[in-house]
C-alpha cells in the first residue's frame, strides 16, 4: 500500500466536499504534531450530496487546490491521504466467539480467534472502509485488554466495522487517478473530524462528534479511546440554502447570503422587527425586492436543522448509543458556523453542545482554522497516527481497515 509520508517526511491530506475542496500539505515537526506548509482550497465543483457527480468538474477543483498547495510548499506529492463523504456508510459491530474448555485462555484461543477474524474479513469483501477492535470479552465481561490467563465458557472479540458502496469507493479512486495521485488510506469525514475536534480524554470519556457539510451531515460516536459509531445522512448546509430560495422566491446566490449574514438556527423577540430586503428571483432589477421580517427566514431555516438532529438523536437512540456518546455534542464542518445552532443541537439532545475547530495540527491560516476545515485536519493527524501505529504493516492485508487500534494494538501486535 502506498504511503502519504515520502522521503522528505512530507504528508498530505485531501478533502473533498459538496461545498468545497481542500488540500494540506504538512511536516510532522519533533514532537510529531503536524505541521501544515501548503494549503489549497477552492469552492467544489462535480459533486452532490457528498458523492462525485461529475468526474471532469471534480478533476478541475482537486487539481486546483493540490497545485496551490504544493506551490505553497515547493513539494510535489504523489499520494493523498482522502476522506469520503458520500456512499452512505454504514457501521456495524461484529462479535466473533470461540467455546472454552476447562482450561484457561491463552496464545492458541487468541490465535483462532485471529483465524476467525481473518475469515470475517474476508467475507466481508471490498466495501469495508474501516476495522477497529474494541476489545476482548469473556462470558459477560465486555472490553477486555489481555484475556490470557481468564476462565470463563466463551471468549470473544468485538470488531466495528465501516462498509460503505463500492461504487464510491471506485469513483474516488478514479477521480484520484485522474489527478494522478494514488490513495493511502480513505477516512470516513466524522472519523476525520473526531480526530481534530475532540481532545484525548473526549474520546476516551465518550463523546458524539456532528459533522455538519453542505451536502450531508455524518456522525461518528467515541468512547475507549475508539470510534465505536458512525452514520451519515444526506442532508446539509446546501438544502437549508435552497429551503430559504425556494421559501423567499430568490436565487441560491442571495439566499446563501441571507443564511450567511441574518440566519440563524432560534428566533429572538426582536426578529420581527428587523426587515431584511430580499431580491427577487430572475428579477435583474436590484431595487426590485421583497421586504420580509427576519423571523421569516429563521422560521424556513429551523425546520430543517430541527429535522437533521431528529434523524441523528433518533439513530443513537436506536443504536443504544445515547448514553455511551458521553455529555459532549461536539459540532464542526463548515454548516455549523450558523449562529445559535449550538443551543438548538443543545435543546434537541438534552445535553451541552459546543462548536469545534480544529487542533493537533499548527502552521493553519486563520482562514483555514474554523470549523470547516477540522476533517482536512483531522486527516493529517489520521496520517501521523497510522505512520506512528505499530500495526500498520502488520494490518496491510486488511484492505483500507487502517482502525485506530490504541491500547488494544499493541497487545494484538504481539499475539495477531
């Protein structure tokens, strides 16, 4: 598998959105943080809802961002580590099981529980994206480090996995070749952004991560240090600003502009008094306008965000995953910018809700430093990880799993 780190320690990140297209380039500095020398980004084309729509528009953003870039770093670079946005991921946990005698578990019980994991994989075939383990368990003991040693009737291991359309999987890889860049790993974006959003001891304690895009928002719960969940839903920041063209007869261009300047996620007593001057649709004539209260606006606008955190509240709920997502609602992408979205994320899941940028990585622009950016971010860090993981090589027959394996990698190294 091709590496995103080359001979000059460079490493460099691609993430392609509905809204936007955005390379980094960076040097891991001595303490390993990445540290970012080239940037490009540059408003998307070629893509809907998160999937590649149009592989000659896509090609013509990708290209544009990678040359600023690497004319940015004075570097050239040949492979890209890239998150995907669409293919509708769906994530699962699987539980491989093996009976015990009367004696205790040791290196051979582990070691056809490996064997069972292999043959997992393997019938589990090209749409798996990621692999993580979460831990061993013995009977009715769950999360468990080291079982070697233990009694019990059954031991087992827990595995999440991340399967997405292989089409998605094939037009990326396409668009990339295209580019004439090869791919080192694919990340799914909430995966990418937890990795930039959350600190340590989020992920550890628990904690839900919203990823809100133009064309999809995606979720991706943390606990143990690993990401347990993800889902993602094709609705975004682009469907609030067609809402406010369609409800307000203007154009996509002014209601973007509305949304920008006056928008906002809850009302206020005062938005009825304040007016906002709304251009008509196919009108050329800027002094022909509509004059509309802000309450207008807000109340096109609510909806749909009360709509996105329903389906998000309503699929942690039916996952089980309410409580295990821990007190935090950790929002970021460039969608979550609107003002007071925080305090509705906060009213629909009953629990304090912050907007995250991203940290980990240094040398960012200021105009790169905010929400949107944090799975671009997240990537490189992503990088760093898997070339610090000690598992890397010894997992490279598991196609694109590139788990985040933390404490429990280690000790697989030695015994898988």
């Amino acid at each position: 598998m091709a590496r995103s780190k080359t001979r000059s320690g460079l490493i460099a990140a691609l993430d392609i959105g509905t809204s936007k297209v955005c390379c980094f380039i960076a040097r891991p500095d001595r303490s390993g943080q990445p540290k970012i020398i080239g940037i490009g980004h540059n408003m998307s084309k070629g893509l809907q809802s998160g999937s590649i729509a149009n592989l000659d528009a896509a090609q013509e953003v990708v290209l544009a961002a990678v040359n600023a870039a690497e004319k940015m770093a004075g570097q050239t670079i040949e492979t890209v580590i890239v998150n995907l946005s669409g293919g509708r991921p769906e994530s699962e946990t699987h539980t491989i099981e093996l009976p015990l005698g009367s004696r205790p578990i040791g290196n051979l019980e582990i070691r056809k529980l490996n064997d069972l994991k292999d043959a997992l994989l393997r019938q589990a075939g090209d749409e798996l994206i990621h692999t993580v383990p979460l831990g061993f368990r013995v009977d009715q003991s769950v999360g468990l480090g080291d079982p070697r040693g233990m009694y019990g009737s059954v031991v087992g291991l827990d595995l999440h996995f991340v399967r997405t359309q292989i089409a998605a999987l094939r037009n990326l890889e396409t668009l990339l070749a295209r580019c004439h860049l090869e791919i080192e790993e694919t990340v799914v974006t909430p995966l990418a952004s937890g990795l930039s959003a959350l600190t340590h001891d989020q992920r550890e304690l628990g904690a839900t991560v919203i990823d809100m895009g133009a064309g999809t928002t995606s979720v991706a719960v943390f606990h143990g240090g690993q990401v347990i969940y993800t889902a993602s839903f094709p609705v975004g920041g682009a469907h609030v600003t067609r809402d406010i063209a369609y409800g307000l007869n203007t154009s996509l261009s002014h209601a973007e502009r509305l949304k920008t300047l006056h928008g906002s996620a809850l009302t206020s007593p005062s938005d009825d008094q304040e007016i906002l001057a709304v251009p008509v649709i196919g009108d050329e004539d800027d002094a022909n306008v509509n004059h509309v209260p802000r309450s207008m606006l807000i109340n096109i606008i609510k909806p749909r965000l009360e709509e996105t955190f329903e389906l998000i509240r309503d699929q942690l709920e039916e996952n089980g995953l309410s409580q295990i997502g821990g007190r935090s609602i950790m929002l970021t992408g460039g969608a979550s910018q609107l003002n007071a979205i925080a305090d509705l994320a906060g009213q629909m899941f009953e629990r304090p809700a912050t907007i995250a940028s991203p940290h980990g990585v240094t040398g960012m622009a200021q105009a790169t430093s905010g929400p949107a950016f944090s799975a671009c971010a997240g990537l490189l860090l992503r990088a760093v990880e898997q070339q610090n993981d000690p598992l890397s090589e010894a997992m490279n027959h598991i196609r694109q799993s590139g788990g985040r394996f933390g404490r429990l990698g280690a000790w697989l190294k030695e015994n898988f």
